[in-house]
C-alpha cells in the first residue's frame, strides 16, 4: 500500500500539536487528523491561529486528512443538543478552513424509525436525529465540509438505514475496523454494505469479547481484523481516501505507529 493515503492523529503523538506535526512528518508520512477538542478549539480558534496551523502543516509539507469533534452525547439525544449543533458547524468551518473535508464523529443511538410493539407512530428521537442531521447537511453542503459518522459503534446497517432517509450527501460513515469487531460486525462485510457511503478509515485491531461492545483494542496486526480484506474490499469499490492509524499504547505510540506504517506498506 501507498504510504501518501495514510494518514495519522496528532493527539496520538504528542499534546504539542507542533511536536506532533513534526513527528507526523518524521513517520514520512503526508496525512494528518487534527482534534477540534483537544488541542485545537473550533469555536475559539482565530483566523490568525487557522493561519499559524496552516505555515505548520505547510513547513512539514502536510496535508489534513480529517478533523475529529467527539462530542459527549449524539444527535437524537435533547440534552444541550442546541449547543452541540453549534459546535458541530464550528468543527465543520474550521475543517474547510485547515483544508479538509470530512469531520469524524460518533451520530449516537440510532431509534428504530417507528415505535416498538408494531404502532405506526414514528420515534421521536428518530425524528430528532433526521432533523438534526439533515440541517448538519445542509451546513456541510454550505462549508464544503461533510459530517461522517462513526461505523463501528453504530451498526451498518443502522447507519444506512439513517442516511436513506436524509437528503442526498447529507451524511458519510467512517469505518473504524477495531470498533466494528468490538460491536460484533464484519468491517469486510461493512465496506460491503457502506461502500460509496465511507469517506474515512481508521486502521484499528481488536479482540472480540463474549459479547458485543465487549472486546478490547489491540496492536494493529495482532487482533481479530482481516486488515488485507478490509483494504482489499476498499480497492474494488474505488475508495481512494485516507487511510487512518492511531495507536493503542500512549507511551510507545511513535514506534507503534511506525511498525503500523510498514506493516501497510507491505501490504
């Protein structure tokens, strides 16, 4: 695999985003995803700070793949729900500004479109998440800059049941292979079933535990992700996007990284 699709988290090698710029090109890599919470502030950051983080990237000759914005709740859930839109947007303005066009965010427990017991009533919270997501769109549309939902946590066949009934290009997934086997899913299979929908990849490694949701991280390689399959499956359906790493072990997080690195270039 081509080095110039991977790309890798600042956050996962040092809490000085300089440093972490710095390291990111000493991996030789060209990718970058940046956290709009940690380390960067969208709804604080200036033009003149958006200014300074681009002659950073620009000295190391970098590129950002994706800004990430993990909010504590989702989007069918009412709690503050005003005030995380807000920051959404923000995320999603400051990823156009840096240059990327995807913001990476879990979307919350996705309701069944009608309620339990075979009534016809629709879930509010269902209709909640369609209005919030479809003025997210909306906005994504706007800024150039499209919100892409974590596949791993929720199901894929949830997501895409979600994003049908959104208006077209509202919404993208983000496959995280780690996250997809902890929850019980098939991140071949997924790519199956997602396939043009998928607007990043997170390369993650995981264990499955003796019930979903159950399972732990582990060191890319070493788990139960069919990492040649997941990517074999990318390539026939065209994807031609970034290719994410993050580490699991904080302390040895470079030489993690780089082992990930060659393991793709393999590949």
């Amino acid at each position: 695999m081509e080095t110039s699709r991977i790309s890798v988290a600042a956050v996962g090698l040092s809490g000085d985003l300089r440093t972490a710029l710095r390291g990111v090109r000493e991996l030789g890599l060209r990718g970058v995803e940046l956290d709009a919470r940690s380390g960067l502030d969208a709804g604080q950051m200036s033009q003149t700070g958006i200014r300074q983080v681009r002659k950073w990237l620009d000295d190391e000759g970098l590129l950002v793949a994706a800004v990430a914005f993990p909010t504590r709740g989702g989007y069918a859930d009412p709690d503050r729900l005003e005030g995380r839109i807000a920051a959404t947007k923000s995320a999603m303005e400051l990823a156009r500004d840096l240059g990327a066009a995807v913001v990476l965010n879990h979307i919350g427990d996705i309701p069944p479109p009608a309620a339990a017991g075979g009534e016809e009533k629709p879930d509010p919270r269902w209709n909640l998440l369609v209005e919030v997501l479809s003025d997210l769109g909306d906005w994504g549309h706007r800024v150039g800059a499209r919100l892409s939902a974590e596949a791993g946590r929720s199901a894929p066949d949830d997501l895409l049941r979600l994003i049908e009934a959104l208006p077209e290009g509202s919404l993208a997934t983000h496959l995280v292979t780690g996250s997809l086997v902890v929850h019980g899913h098939d991140p071949v299979a997924a790519v199956a079933r997602l396939g043009p929908l998928i607007a990043h990849v997170h390369a993650t490694d995981a264990i499955a535990g003796a019930f979903k949701g159950r399972g732990r991280a582990v060191i890319l390689g070493s788990g139960h992700v069919d990492l040649p399959g997941v990517l074999a499956a990318l390539e026939e359906r065209g994807y031609r996007g970034w290719i994410g790493l993050e580490p699991v072990d904080g302390i040895g997080a470079r030489a993690e990284l780089a082992d990930a690195v060659a393991a793709l270039r393999a590949l």
